[in-house]
C-alpha cells in the first residue's frame, strides 16, 4: 500500500505575513528625495543676534558717552554763569549805589563786566575750543544771544527801580533789590542759553564727518548674514 504525498498549499493568504508585509500606501521609496534639512540656519539666526546685541551695546555706550561729556560741559558753563554774574552783580550794586548811575546804566555796566569773562570760560573751558572763532557761525550768534539776555535784564531792572524807588528811600537797599532782580532775570534764560549755545554756537564743525565714519567702521564690523 502506497501513501500519496502530501503537498502543501501556498496560496496568497499563506504567504502573507501580517508582520512582516509591507503596505505600499506606507511604504517609502529609497530612492524618492527627502527635504533636506539647512545646516545653516540655526548659525545664521545667532550671527544675526550677535550683530543686534552689538549694535544695541554700542548705541548704549554711545550714548552714555555723550549724556556724560555734555553733563560735565553744563558743570563748566554753569560755574563760569557763577563767575559772570558775580561780577555783574559787583559792578551793578556799586555803579548804582555807590556811583549814583541810573539802572540803564548800572544794568548795562554790570552785563558788560560779566559778559567778558563769560565768553572766554564758555569758549576755552566750557566747550573747550580753541583755534579763532568763526565771525558769522560763532561769534555773532553768541553775541546775539547774550544781547538779547542782556536787553532782558535791563528792562526787568529798569521795571524793579520804578517799583521799589517810592517804598524803598534808601538808595543802597534798592541796588540789592536791583542785583536781586537782575540775577533773576538771568537765571530765568540760564538754561535756554545753555540749549542754544551747545546746539547752535558751539557745535563742532567736524562733528557730523566724524559721526559718518563712526557709522561707517560700524557697520564694516558687523557680518554679512544675508544669504545670497
């Protein structure tokens, strides 16, 4: 008696395996490209922080450096405002208690003796220039606005005399009351004056080349990250 072979069937169904079958929805061609990553970035975006970060440090010591050196400058104008108005404050008690001038004169003498030793401590101190100064863009505006000071204190002395001469008799009390009034008025324009002669008077010829060039190195320092 003889046995038949037993033969295995190997249809579709047997030969899958569920484990090991590979979904072609799924699937992933090797050969299909992938997006490729830019390695770039990441150092593009901190070169980018690192330039602003010393832009922003720069404008700050910049501007520290500037508020500084014009701080001391308004130190200096101010004491040399001290020494001016002393000596306008002698000259004008004396002329007109001592001397007898009226307030136009006495105003006008006292703004003249002050007005000498304050233009050379603005100048050579304050604003520390040096060299001679330019007629139309120095030297007449200053004038202009000390004149205009000057014309400032003389009325409001002149105003202060008629005032106070038929309640106050005696003629040396009244020169303290004319000195008071016209430091007054001085005081009034002290800062405006520093404003102009700092913005307008004083200002540096060569300032804006230097300030161009200055932008100029700093902007050759920071790197190029724009991509091409």
């Amino acid at each position: 008696m003889t046995s038949s072979p037993v033969t295995t069937s190997t249809g579709p169904a047997d030969s899958a395996d569920p484990a090991t079958s590979t979904n072609p929805a799924t699937s992933t061609n090797p050969t299909e490209p992938t997006q490729p990553t830019d390695p770039t970035r990441p150092a593009h975006a901190a070169a980018s922080e690192a330039a602003t970060f010393r832009k922003a440090a720069a404008l700050k010591s910049s501007l520290l450096k500037s508020a500084g050196a014009r701080w001391g400058t308004f130190l200096r104008y101010a004491a040399g405002s001290a020494v001016a108005a002393g000596c306008s404050e002698i000259v004008l008690i004396g002329s007109y208690g001592l001397l007898g001038l009226g307030p136009q004169a006495a105003s006008a003498l006292a703004w003249l003796a002050g007005a000498i030793p304050n233009y050379v401590l603005n100048r050579r101190w304050a604003w520390r220039r040096r060299g001679g100064a330019a007629f139309l863009r120095e030297t007449l505006p200053y004038w202009a606005i000390t004149l205009g000071t000057a014309v400032l204190a003389v009325a409001a002395t002149s105003v202060a005399d008629g005032w106070v001469r038929h309640v106050v008799t005696d003629r040396g009390e009244r020169s303290f009351l004319l000195g008071a009034v016209y430091l007054a008025a001085y005081g009034f324009v002290f800062v405006a004056k520093f404003a102009l002669f700092d913005r307008w008077v004083f200002v540096n010829s060569d300032e804006p080349c230097s300030r161009r060039a200055a932008d100029r190195s700093s902007r050759s320092q920071v790197p190029n990250t724009t991509r091409a």
